[in-house]
C-alpha cells in the first residue's frame, strides 16, 4: 500500500473502525506499506501547525507490523520499476507521488502510465497553478513544485489521478495558447482492467 503521507484522510483507512475501549486496530494484514522517509519523519515528529493531522497511534502500528518499507528514492523495493515516485514539500514534508508507469517504459521509452496526484493536485480546479490550499504548509513552494510536475507529465502524457475531486478519476494534462495548464479526456471513475504486457 503506497500512502503520499500520513495525514488522517489519507492514512486512516489503514485502521479499522474505531471501538469505544478498544485499541487501534491495523487493517490488511498480507501489505507491505510504502511511505517516503520525509512523511515518516513528519508523522513521528509532527510540527504543532500540523500534529492534530496524524494519528498518533499509527506508526508504531506500521512499524510494528514488519512490513514497512521506508522510501527514499525513486523506486521502492516492493515495487521495483513498474513504479516511479516524484516527491513534493509544499503541503507536507516528503508528499510521495506514485506514478505508475506505462507499457511503453517497460519497452524502453518514457510515456503514458497515471499518476496519483494526493494533495499536490487534489482535483481538476488545482491544475491551474496558482491555487493552492490554505492548509498547504508552502504555497509558494507548492506552486512551482506542480508547474513542474504538470510540465513533467504534459510531456510524457501520463495521465492524472485525483483524490479529492468528486467528478473526475482521471484526465490528461492540456495547456492552453497563454500556457495555462488544464485537463481533458476526463474519466469520471475507473474501473479495473489489465494493463497489456
């Protein structure tokens, strides 16, 4: 399981519902999870602006468990090469990006796949660069960090992932005459296929 960060919206459902009087309990006993070393250091030593974010119990339940795998990197061990991740520090230290790669990688060339966008680029309205959320710890950052991103992913059409927008899974990246950068093709939800090989 590859988690962007350890805020609560993203890491909870790592958890089984919560009980009165019983203690957290962690889910999907067979996974092997993923968390960039900058999140990891966030989460077990949060700054006051964000500690109500994180669950405190949960890194000692993922540490526990043996099946953590610290990423530091491009690629993780788990994954190998069939996925890549970009990172970002704008709206949390070490904001890992999962972009699964497309065939055309495996067969040696740099193009297609889909990229989990997590709160770098939350829904469709944040493709527009200079929007940002009030809850992003450097606006500034975060700006110029996805201007690179997008430009990244216009040139090698990998496709983006939302989390956070309620109409739109997927859509391809565009940019307009004035270089403002925008979505089309956009895929409502997703359904599960197999990827050729």
């Amino acid at each position: 399981m590859v988690l962007s960060h350890l805020h609560f919206d993203h890491a909870g459902g790592l958890l089984a519902a919560w009980t009165q009087g019983r203690a957290p309990e962690l889910l999907f006993p067979n996974a092997t999870y993923l968390v960039s070393e900058a999140c990891w250091d966030r989460a077990t030593h949060p700054h006051p602006r964000d500690r109500a974010s994180f669950i405190p119990e949960l890194p000692a339940l993922l540490e526990s468990s043996g099946r953590l795998e610290i990423v530091d990197g491009t690629h993780s061990q788990a994954l190998g090469k069939a996925v890549r991740f970009h990172f970002s520090d704008g709206h949390t230290p070490g904001l890992m990006l999962a972009e699964i790669v497309g065939p055309e990688h495996l067969h040696g060339e740099d193009h297609g796949g889909v990229v989990f966008c997590a709160d770098l680029i939350p829904g469709r309205p944040w493709v527009h660069v200079p929007i940002t959320m009030g809850y992003d710890r450097n606006p500034e950052l975060l700006i110029d960090e996805k201007r690179e991103f997008l430009e990244d992913k216009l040139a090698r059409n990998v496709h983006l992932f939302f989390t956070h927008d309620p109409g739109c899974a997927l859509a391809q990246v565009t940019r307009d005459a004035r270089g403002r950068f925008g979505t089309a093709h956009e895929v409502a939800q997703l359904h599960a296929r197999t990827l050729p090989a």
